[in-house]
C-alpha cells in the first residue's frame, strides 16, 4: 500500500565506510541545505575504523545513525534507512560530495512540478571543478556498452550512436529526460519505491544505481537530469577508479545487470563481451601502472649498467681485463642493489633532492663493499672499480633526472620539489587558522596569500570578486576556501570558473584542523591534517622501515654476545624476526584495548612503546609520537629500551 501522509519532505540516506572528513564535511553541507525544508537524515556506517560514528553523534545529533557491525555493502545500507524513513522523496548521497545551499529546495521543487518523474540527478563536478559525464547515463545495453568498452565512446563523445553512454549528444548545462542516475545523488519519489521496490542487495557495490533507474522507468515513471543546481563530487573514495580491483567489480556488476534484465541470447553475449573486457581492461590497468612506476627505475638500471660495462671496456684497452663471474654477475648484481638502494631511500619520489640521491648510492655503495669484504680472493676484482661505479651511478641519476624533467616539461635542468603558491580566501581570522595548518602540515611552500570576503587585511592581496585576476597575476596553485565565510554555492562557482589543470582546490571546514580536497578523478579525496602528518609521511614510514631492517640485522649478527642479557630468549628472537621481515616495527603504539588509536595513522605493531607513561596517559603518548614523530626519536627509545624486546 502506496503511502500518503508523510512527516518530512525529504530523507537524506549517507552511506559511509572510512572516510571520516569528508562525511563531516558533507553533513555540514546538507545541514545548510535543510533550513528551507522538513528533512531526516540518515548515517548508515559499514563498519568503519576511522571514528566515524563517533564524530557524528558528536557533531551532529539530529543525524539518524545506524553502526553496522559488518561491511554489508551500499544496497542493503541503503536500503536499512530507507525503511525507516519517513518522507515525500529519498535521496540517496555519496558522503564525498557538497552539496548547495538551495540543492534540496530546487530538486523538491522540480519533482513537485513534475509527478511522472520517479528519480532525478544533479549537475556533478569533480574536486578540480570540472564536469563529471557520468552525471548523465544512458542504458548500458550489449551494444552501447561495447562502444564503451572499447573506446569508442570516448573517441566519438558527442554521437547519438557512439555516445550513448553518457548521452555526450545531451548538453550539460540543459534538462533532459535520461536512463540512469548516479548513485552519488539519487533523489527518488516515495511512492515510486513503494512500488517498483528497494535497491537490489545482489549488488554489493556498483551497478544498484542502474538497476534501480531502468526499473523506475519500468515503472512507468521517467529519471531526469537537472543541471540548475550542482554538487561537488570527489571521485574515487571507496575504489580507485584505475584499480584491478574496480575494473572486476564493476563489471561483474553490469554482468548481474544483464542476467537480470536482458533476453537470454543477448544476456549471454553481453556476458562473453563483458568477460572479456574485464581481462583486457584488467591487463590495460596492470600494464599502465607497471610501465609508469617501471619506467624510471628501468631506465636508471639499463643507465647503469651501459655505464658499467663502458668502464669495463675502457679498462680492456689498457689490458686489464675482467674475469667472465665479475663480468656476468657482479657488475649486474652491483647495478641492481644501487637501484634497490634508491628506491628505498625514496628517490623515485616526487620532487626528490640531490642529497637523496648521493645518500641512497653512498648506501648501495658501502652494502657492496660489506659484501665484497666477505667474498673469496678470486671473486675481489677492484675496489677501484666500485668506487668509479659509484660516481657513475650518481652522475647516471642526474642524467636521466634533467632528461625525464625536459619530456615531461620542457625544462633542462635537475627537477624541484614542487612549491605551492596558496591563497586563502576567508576573512582575517579564518586566515590565520588556515595558515598555521597550512604551516604544520605542508612540506614546500613558496608564498601564502590572503583573498578577503568585503574587507581587506594585512596579508590579502584581493577581495572575493578578483579572484580569477589574483590567480593569474600572482601564478597561484592552490585556491583553499574557508567555508565559514563562503556558501557551497559560491565554492563550486568559483570551481567551475577556474577549472584550470593547473590549479588544486581544497575547503577548510570551520573549527577543524584539516584542509579536505581532491585534485584528480582518478585518484582519491586528500588532506593536509595538522595532527598526523609527521608519521604518515612516505619519507618517514620509510626512514622508519630502513632503521627497523638494519638494526634488526645487526642485533641478529651480535645475537650470541646479547642473548644472555634476556630472559624470554625465544620472545627475543621472535621479535627480532617479525621486526627484519616488517611483520612488526622496534617502536608502536600503545595497544591496550582501551586506547584510542582509530583516528591515528596506521603502523605495525611496535614491540617497545613509544614512553614510558602511565596508562591514562597512553593516548597523549601515541598523539606525541605520531605528530612528531622523526627517525631519531626511534632511536632513542630503542637505545633507552632495548633491554625489553623480549616482552
């Protein structure tokens, strides 16, 4: 039975796993959107571990919330609130999106004035403010989805034949009548799911949002795409849109979607054609991230080998000549533990410095020649050799560094860390805030600017209205909004306007101590977060694996002088053990089963603790040590400790 009488007009659905900071800032945002309307909202967590439970029942408690203990997946969470909600119309929200101030009042109104439709999508952009096509889809039949698969719908975007994926043919900025809405807003009638039926838990992820549109138009009823208000969407929250993984996902997901909807015959073709596209995409993401993470390393070793065999031969024509082992094995063997060297010391890493460089060969350099102490007499060719190796090596990293940075920029010279170039658009105080974030967080900054609202202070270089010319005059990189003094509306305004490459946008929620953006769609939402940013760094996790290997290494060399000191003689070596293979760390947190450690940065397990404290103070420990964290610090606590790595 069709229900009538409803008690709000509108119930929002957020399903959440793990991404804390957007959700907060997505509740922020739908809580500006309600004032105009009677709305309940709905959290449906899966079982996250980041604290998201904890922070809406903090922050916003009018917000429904219903913890699962289990990851059951987006249509039967989704589908736990919708039976209890209590409105005209459900929508249906990715918790990485922001929505506008007027969002809700515009698309209840429209659906008001239009009762034939049964569901309705929004105008969506991505972190970077550009328009996200998915935000109009048509039905993903055998052959539309085969021009998709096989790129021809992104060859030929605009054609009624080719195109029909994501009605390319549509304008963006115009109303029309489509076939599938996207599951990132998903604004349906009541009545509408009264009777052609809840989301279809078969789909565990991907795929419920087709199949719920087709069966609304089934219904009789029609979706529509309505680009008169817009949303924020930051793509690739729960899955990497390039990932192995999502590509088997979702098309296993269409698979599903075929068998259920689809005459046998044209099921089964859609099947055979969907299975091979899972392997060649599959294949086409494998090969696209071997070659791009590859490709340097590659390089730097054929480099250093042609160098290596370059030395060998010049040395030929003063008839020294190399023994066919040094020539066949060790040569190559050198070649590659300099390339293991450098990439565990990070100089594969974005904006990697020279000292990094001369530190990772310095290293390699002095394993080789530990090693090289140890071999037989006839196997002990040259020092001289691995020392001119070594400079060969450096000069090789350079090489191929000025090189790689002319390809990808056209400049010949050693590339630099990337420098940000911020401005801050927000009033004097939000500024300040911002700023020392910004500070705590952010490794290389070139210069901090301030955009005012109305009224200009000591270090704004504009006001609001001039933004595109601050931009350009003063060559800035990264626009932060502080959404204190700025509407959702005039954010994405702003977004859409200047959706340049070049520059990366991020929002500062008031009273955080986070900056929250995304700066591709293929990659997932990022942050600067002022508390954790010394240990999760990619330069300290490594600093602190590097430490954890040798000493582990060592201790295990000098293990007959040292076993005698400790009791629990087996639990020493066990622990050292766990520590060489990185299935543990010398140094963790606190692990009681009352401690907090959810919303801290990840780590393996430590074997001593980071201080000595009591246990009420376990928590402030594991905070200290992860915001300020440094490879010292480490050592440190190993030194004052070691007599307790057999607990």
């Amino acid at each position: 039975m069709i229900k009538s009488d409803y008690s709000f007009d509108l119930s929002v659905v957020i399903v959440n796993y793990n991404v804390e900071y957007f959700l907060e800032q997505c509740l922020n945002a739908v809580e500006s959107a309600s004032k105009q309307l009677k709305v309940q909202v709905f959290v449906v967590d899966n079982n996250s571990i980041d604290g998201s439970v904890a922070i809406v029942r903090e922050k916003f408690p009018s917000v429904n919330v219903i913890a699962n203990k289990d990851n059951v997946g987006f249509s039967k969470a989704n589908n736990q609130a919708i039976h209890l909600s209590d409105a005209r119309y459900v929508l249906l929200l990715n918790p990485d999106t922001i929505i506008e101030e007027d969002t809700f009042v515009k698309t209840v109104a429209f659906m008001d004035e239009h009762p034939d439709a049964g569901g309705l999508g929004v105008r969506m952009v991505d972190g970077k403010g550009k328009f996200l096509p998915e935000s109009k889809r048509g039905l993903p039949t055998p052959t539309v989805s085969f021009y998709k698969i096989f790129g021809l719908a992104r060859i030929f975007p605009k054609s009624k034949t080719f195109g029909q994926y994501h009605l390319g043919y549509l304008s963006e900025f115009e109303i029309n009548e489509i076939d599938v809405l996207s599951g990132a807003f998903m604004l349906m009638r009541s009545e509408t799911l009264d009777k052609v039926g809840l989301l279809d838990e078969q789909f565990f992820m991907y795929g419920e949002d087709i199949d719920l549109s087709y069966r609304i138009q089934l219904g009789g009823y029609k979706n529509f795409y309505f680009p008169q208000t817009k949303i924020i969407h930051y793509k690739g929250e729960s899955t990497k849109k390039s990932s192995v993984n999502y590509v088997f996902v979702f098309y296993r997901a269409m698979i599903l979607f075929a068998n259920k909807h689809f005459s046998n015959n044209n099921a089964k073709l859609f099947s055979l054609a969907i299975n091979l596209a899972i392997y060649f995409r599959a294949s086409m993401a494998l090969g696209n991230r071997l070659v791009k993470k590859a490709a340097l390393p590659f390089i730097d070793l054929t480099i250093f080998l042609a160098g290596l065999l370059l030395i060998t031969n010049q040395w030929s024509n003063h008839d020294i000549h190399f023994p066919d082992l040094v020539l066949k094995v060790q040569i190559p063997v050198y070649a590659t533990v300099w390339s293991i060297s450098a990439m565990i010391f990070g100089v594969y890493d974005k904006g990697v410095s020279r000292k990094t460089i001369v530190k990772s060969t310095f290293f390699g350099t002095i394993f080789i020649l530990t090693i090289y102490a140890l071999l037989p007499k006839e196997w002990q060719f040259s020092r001289l050799y691995i020392l001119i190796g070594t400079i060969w090596v450096i000069f090789g990293f350079y090489l191929t560094r000025v090189f790689w940075n002319l390809f990808k920029t056209n400049s010949f010279s050693f590339p630099k860390a990337p420098k940000k170039r911020f401005a801050i658009i927000g009033n004097e105080e939000e500024f300040k805030r911002v700023e020392f974030i910004l500070s705590n967080t952010y490794p290389s900054i070139e210069v901090v600017y301030g955009i005012g609202i109305e009224k200009s202070y000591p270090k704004s270089i504009g006001l609001k209205g001039q933004i595109d010319q601050v931009v350009d005059i003063h060559k800035i990189n990264e626009l932060i909004f502080c959404s204190k003094d700025l509407t959702s509306k005039e954010i994405i305004e702003v977004m859409t306007k200047i959706n340049s490459i070049e520059i990366d946008f991020k929002i500062a929620p008031p009273e955080t101590s986070y900056l929250i953006g995304s700066n591709s769609i293929d990659t997932s939402g990022d942050l600067y977060a002022l508390n954790f940013n010394a240990i999760s760094k990619p330069e300290n996790l490594r600093s602190k694996r590097i430490l954890d290997f040798i000493l582990s290494f060592g201790l295990f060399i000098v293990t007959p002088l040292l076993i005698f000191h400790f009791k629990r003689k087996t639990n020493y070596l066990k622990n050292l053990f766990e520590i060489l293979i990185g299935r543990k760390t010398f140094v963790g947190y606190f692990a009681t089963k009352d401690s907090n450690l959810k919303s801290l940065p990840i780590i393996k397990e430590g074997v001593l603790r980071p201080f000595q404290v009591n246990k009420e103070a376990e928590d402030d420990s594991n905070l200290f040590y992860a915001k300020n964290y440094k490879i010292g610090l480490d050592f440190m606590i190993i030194i004052n400790n070691w007599h307790e790595l057999d607990t």
